[in-house]
C-alpha cells in the first residue's frame, strides 16, 4: 500500500489502475517548477520542490471532496532572469508552451479526465500559464485553471523586503517540505541591505502596471540572488503556516473548479490508499 505522502501519485499507478482509478470528476493536477539559482542555500528546483509537495498536501487536504492525482512535476520553467548564475536552465517561450500544451493533451489522450489544475511554483511562468488555460479551454473545452501559491507570500514578515525569491517565505516552505536540502550554513555573514532595494523590487518586480526585465545578479534589486528578507529568520513554523493558508485558497480554487457530483461521493468509492 503507497503512503500517505503519495498514494495519489499519477506516475505510481500501473497502466490498469488507470482507468480503474481515474474517471472524468478526476481532476489531474500538474506541479510546474524551475530550474534556477535560489540563493546560495536553496537547491535549483526549489520551485519544484514546493510545487510538487503543496500539491501532494492538497491531494490529500481535499480527499473528501475532490478526486486529485498528482502527475510527475516538470522540473524546468521560464527563468531568464537568472540566467547569470551556474546551473540555471532557463527554456524559450515557444519551448515552454509547446511542452505544457503537449503535456496536457497527452494526459487528456491517456486518461478519462476532464479537468486539469496546473499548479505553478515558479513566479516566471505565470504569464505564458495565464495565456494557455484560456486556448486550452477554448481548444478542448475542459476545465482548466493555473493556480499560483506563490503568490500567496509576496507580502513582508515585520520590517523585511517584500517576498520575492529565496527569502523568508521560500526558505520556511522548503524547511517545512524539504529540510535537508537547505543549506543555511552557506548563507554569508551579512545581513541583506534594506533600504535601497526596497524600492527597486516594488517599481520593477511587484509594479502590476509595467512588466520590466529584470535580473537577480541586480545589486539594487538583490543580495546573493535573494530578492526578499533574510533567509536566517525562516523557520518550519512559518512554512507550515504558509501551507495551511495555501491549503485553503487551493480548495476553494477547486471547489470553483470542479465540484464533485451528487450521485457518488468520493468517500464512499475508495477509502483506503489503492495499490499500485
């Protein structure tokens, strides 16, 4: 029997559990990430990792109410913005799109479902997602949303910079999903300077009315490639608790979704973790 942690795993099931497991209330859900400098204590697929884990969470957060799988994570996103640092894999626009628009279409080939969340740990995708849930939708006429939970920490913890990238936020999600791919003896010394990229992040990054291209190797805009607060004030408390607000803005992004139908509650057709 899968675990807990994964037992909703598309890519875990043999090819007849598929249509034994998945029907059209199922909702697939694709974990989007990248392949980039987080910082000089955060793995390159940060955003993978974030991505994949919110949602194998929510999968199990929503078992009651919605029929989630969680299909294998695409590890490689748009990141021009840090293709300056080593071990960043940055993909085109018409790259990208093609893979996603693939990607999705192929599972619509594959299995009975007829609704898709693609799930998007990268803030660098957004853009080309918001432009492909509206052709997919129109092409296939499927229901189809991009959900982005990053965007949920773009505020500020106390007097620090806003939440960009690597910062406090992103550095608790991966304490609380993945801690033992964090590095914070790496972390410099220093503290980062507040007063002079505050600004610059505001008018280039969070500025909704102007889309500028930025850098992460910036000085006036980040310290090590970190584009927010102090990565040293993270902690596993703060990620959960970003997690749990996640958690509860992605079931009502589902319950808008896809709601489950009344002839036969998911409870009633499976409560036990299936085998593979």
């Amino acid at each position: 029997m899968m675990s807990d942690s994964s037992w909703r795993s598309y890519g875990k099931l043999t090819a007849p559990r598929v249509t034994a497991e998945l029907n059209e209330r199922s909702v697939l859900c694709l974990p989007v990430g990248s392949l980039e400098q987080h910082g000089p204590h955060l793995p390159l697929d940060t955003d993978t990792v974030i991505a994949e884990g919110l949602t194998l969470r929510l999968a199990a957060h929503v078992a009651n109410r919605h029929d989630l799988w969680v299909a294998p994570p695409i590890p490689y996103g748009l990141s021009p913005e840090h293709a300056w640092a080593p071990g960043t894999v940055t993909l085109g626009l018409a790259q990208y799109a093609g893979l996603i628009t693939t990607l999705l279409e192929e599972y619509l080939r594959a299995t009975p479902v007829r609704t898709v969340i693609i799930v998007n740990g990268h803030g660098g995708n957004r853009g080309v997602l918001e432009g492909l849930v509206h052709q997919f939708r129109h092409i296939h006429g499927v229901a189809v949303c991009a959900w982005h939970p990053s965007s949920l920490g773009r505020g500020t913890v106390g007097n620090a910079l806003p939440e960009v990238h690597a910062g406090i936020h992103e550095t608790s999600l991966m304490l609380a999903l993945a801690p033992d791919h964090v590095r914070m003896d790496l972390l410099p010394a220093e503290a980062p300077p507040v007063r002079h990229q505050r600004e610059t992040i505001r008018r280039l990054v969070l500025d909704r009315g102007a889309t500028w291209p930025w850098t992460s190797d910036d000085p006036t805009l980040a310290t090590h490639g970190v584009i927010g607060g102090d990565p040293r004030q993270a902690g596993p408390e703060l990620g959960e608790g970003l997690i749990a607000a996640a958690l509860n803005t992605g079931t009502a992004v589902l319950d808008r979704l896809a709601y489950p139908g009344p002839a036969e509650p998911i409870t009633s057709r499976r409560t036990h973790a299936p085998h593979g």
